[in-house]
C-alpha cells in the first residue's frame, strides 16, 4: 500500500461527517421535492427549476468568486493566531460581499424582463424574477458568513447551520406552496434565503474586533482577495450558464414539463451521490492544496482520495439503479415515472464522475488557473452542454442521461492526459483494477434493468449488488480496518 493506513482513514472520517449532514439536507430536499410534485406536478417543478437557475447564475457571477479565496486568507490568519489580521480581512470580506449583495439584487431586478423571456418566451415572469433579488442577495450574504465559518476551521458549527437551515427552510416554505400554489414559487425561495442568513449569521459572529477601513481602503485590501477568486467563479458560472441553457433548451424545443422531468432525474441523481462528492469538497481541497508542491505527495492523495469515492460510491449508484422506479414514486408521483431510464444512466455516468474528480482539483490546487480555466470552464463545461443537447435531440430526457455519460467518460481521459503530461501525475494500477471492476458491475446491473425481464432482472441485479458490496467492504477494510475504526469512533462518543 503506498499511502499510510491513517490517510485513508482521515478520508472516511471527513467523508462520515460531512455526508451525515447531507443526509439531512438531502431529507429536506426530498421532502420538499414531493410536497411541490404533489401539489404543483411537473409543470411547476419545472418553472421552480428554471428560476432557480437564474438565481444561481446571478449569485454566482456577483459573488465574484471572492467566498473561494477568502476562505484561504481567513484560515492563514486564524491559524497563526494573528486577531488583528483575522479581523481586519473578515471586516474587508463582508464589507466586499455586502456590495456583491447589492449588486446581484440590482441585475435580476435589470435583466428580469431578459430572464423571463429567455427562460419562458414571455414576460409573465418579470416580477417573479424581480422579487427574487431579494433571494440572490440574502443568498451572498449567507455564503459570506459560512466562508467565514470554514475559514476559521469550524467545521462542526458549518454542518449544523447547513442542516438547521435546510430543516427549517423546508418547515416554513413549504406553507408558501401549498397557500399561493405556483405563486409561491418566489416567496419559498426567499423565506428558505432569510432562514439561511439568520443562522449563518448568528453561529459566525466573533468576539475579534473588527477594525475600520475607508471604502478606498476596503477596495484595494479586497481587490487581491477578488483577483484569486474570478478564476474559479467564472469557471463555475458557466458551469452555472450551461445548466440554465440546457433547462432553457429543453423547455423552448419541448415543453415545461419535461424541464421538469429533466431537473427530477438529475436531483435524484445527485441526491444519492452529491453526499460522496460534496463530503469530499470540504475536507479534501484543503489538503490537496498543502502538498501541491510535492509530486509525490499529490499522487498518493489523489490516487487514495479516487479509491476511497469509488468504494463508497459503487454501493450507492447500483442501489440508485435497482430503486429508480420505486424512488421516483416515492420522492415525486407517478407523473414523474418517465424519468426512469434517465436515472438509469446517469447512475452509470457517475462512477466516471467519481473516477475524475479528485483529478479535476489538482490544478486549481497548485494554483495553475490557466490549466484549471481551459479543462474546467471551457472543456469540461462544453462539453456537458454539447452532449446534453445532442442527446436531447436524438433521444428526448433518457438520450440527455446517455449524452451525459459520454460527456464524463471523455472529461475523464481528457483530465488524465492533461494531468499526467502537466503535472507528472498517475493513477496507480491498483485504482485502474478497481475501476474496471466496478465498471462492469455497474454495467452488468444496468444492462439487467434495461434489457431483462422484471423479475429476473431484480433477481440478478441483487445478486450483484450483494457482489459489489462484499468487494467493497473487503477493499476498504484492507485500507481502514473497519472493526477497529467503528470502535473507536464509539469510544469517543461514550
């Protein structure tokens, strides 16, 4: 084994914590998700979905990326105890975030009737989109607060603002549906922002003071900050841009509902599998980014970070195959049966999404913006959008899960090649073992809900769910020793 047992370990941990939390969240989600299908069908999942869209898009582009790399500055300064420092770049933060604030609110309210036609080819939208100003600037101030947060390595206090947010978003939004039915579309997202900003903003108060700088100070303290953040928030804003076209697309070529369709398959997609990836963002950049200079050192993270994804990964996206049908009554209704062969799919993408990911961070981590520009903004981000749209065309919702599944197999070779040529990285033997492995379990499932008969097909298809589970098990208990590691997570919780 290449990499020492505890940093294996360190991986699981990190991964536990942060995904208990995204259970709960993706609980909410859930519930919300069939509260809204219930009472507003597809046609109104689908206006939820392209709203939000633009909301994502506009709080992205103001944000300026500067929440990316405040987090650094805020984190140098609380770990070598400097309060003055700490102080003094969380007063430039917010004072940065308040103006993004206002001028996120300033564009929807600008471009609301440009939205709405785009979005829907009319203008009755306009004042939905209006009013969501106030959803994107209560949304930056949120992010202010728990960049904040995980700056100063509260973690803990992170998961808990995260879960009681989306508890009691869900509790007091859920009125707003069933009260002004699609009308209250608007009014939910803004009532889940406001909940949001309360408690992020009271778990991130401090006791540092907080100096006071003139707005000509504050800009130029701030203008370094923003510098380091624009190549990660325009990557992410066309990340952002081809999720809004792909919706905006689909429901100008085909209809509302099937905006509606689409956004279902990929929620319930990345439901399952968002707790693995997002677990991994949290803990897994930072550590990246300390052994950046170190070849060495990257290729043993990254190869270890790679196994652990896809052993936990594997479990969940077979589970998610074998389940769609069942999952999308439960979560959603009937009406929503259709999205059945997408989920199929996309659980297969996944696993190539899984293999690539922790790739993906290696040149942002060594701070190479040009790379991580050209792979992530403009590649990687054309690609999905190219493929959807093709796959849409040629096999309407189930041909866009297909197209993505093409989209993360050539990412993946492509981010390799580059790594490997740029940074002198290597996936191990033993991960391309692993990967072929699964690859085909996960194959051999799909193809038996695909093309075999119902009955047969869930007895084979357990069959080799029960396969993929053994290995995985054995897998990670060679790296963690899991009896030992549970137990002495249960010791320290008497």
């Amino acid at each position: 084994m290449t990499e020492p047992k505890n940093s294996y370990k360190d991986i699981v941990k990190s991964t536990a914590m942060f995904g208990g939390v995204q259970v709960v969240q993706i609980l909410s989600t859930i519930l919300r998700g069939k509260f809204v299908a219930l009472i507003l069908g597809t046609t109104g999942i689908g206006i939820n979905a392209l709203i939000n869209s633009a909301i994502t898009l506009v709080t992205q582009f103001a944000s300026l990326g500067i929440n990316f790399s405040a987090v650094r500055d805020i984190s140098q300064a609380n770990t070598i105890g400097d309060s003055q420092k700490l102080g003094a770049t969380v007063f430039v933060f917010k004072r940065w975030m308040y103006s993004c604030a206002f001028m996120g609110a300033a564009i929807m309210i600008i471009f609301s009737k440009k939205l709405s036609l785009f979005s829907f080819g009319n203008n009755d939208y306009q004042k939905a989109f209006m009013f969501s100003s106030m959803a994107v600037a209560l949304t930056i101030l949120s992010s202010a607060n728990i960049t904040i947060l995980q700056g100063k390595q509260r973690l803990n206090t992170m998961a808990k603002v995260s879960l009681w947010s989306a508890v009691l978003g869900l509790v007091f939004s859920l009125p707003c549906y069933f009260f002004w039915r699609l009308n209250g579309i608007v009014p939910a997202l803004i009532c889940s922002a406001v909940i949001s900003l309360f408690l992020s903003s009271y778990f991130s108060r401090g006791n540092f003071a907080l100096p006071k700088f003139s707005l000509k100070e504050t800009f130029n303290k701030g203008t370094t900050m923003a510098k380091l953040g624009v190549t990660m928030m325009i990557a992410t804003l066309i990340g952002s841009c081809v999720n809004y076209c792909i919706n905006a697309y689909v429901g100008s070529h085909g209809s509302i509902a099937e905006v509606g369709l689409y956004s279902a398959g990929n929620s319930i997609t990345n439901q399952y599998i968002g707790v693995v990836f997002t677990a991994m963002a949290v803990d897994y950049f930072p550590k990246l980014s300390a052994v950046s200079a170190d070849r060495q050192a990257v290729n043993k993270i990254v190869n270890a970070q790679s196994e652990i994804v896809i052993l936990i990964s594997a479990p969940i996206l077979i589970i998610m195959i074998l389940s769609a049908p069942l999952i999308i009554k439960i979560l959603l209704s009937n009406q929503f049966i259709a999205v059945t062969g997408f989920v199929y799919w996309a659980a297969f993408a996944m696993l190539f999404k899984a293999a690539s990911f922790a790739v993906g961070y290696i040149s942002f981590a060594k701070g190479d913006k040009k790379t991580f520009f050209l792979l992530e903004g403009i590649f990687g981000n054309l690609l999905i959008l190219f493929s959807n749209i093709i796959g849409y065309r040629l096999g309407g919702i189930t041909g866009v899960a297909k197209g993505i599944l093409i989209s993360y197999i050539i990412y993946m070779l492509v981010v390799n090649i580059a790594a490997n040529r740029i940074y002198g990285f290597k996936l191990e033997n033993g991960f391309l073992i692993m990967f072929i492995k699964i690859g085909l379990l996960l194959a051999a499932t799909l193809f038996c809900m695909l093309e075999m008969s119902k009955k047969a097909g869930y007895l084979l298809g357990f069959a080799l769910l029960f396969i993929t589970v053994f290995y995985c098990f054995r897998e990670l208990n060679r790296r963690i020793h899991i009896g030992a590691f549970l137990s002495s997570k249960f010791k320290k919780a008497k």
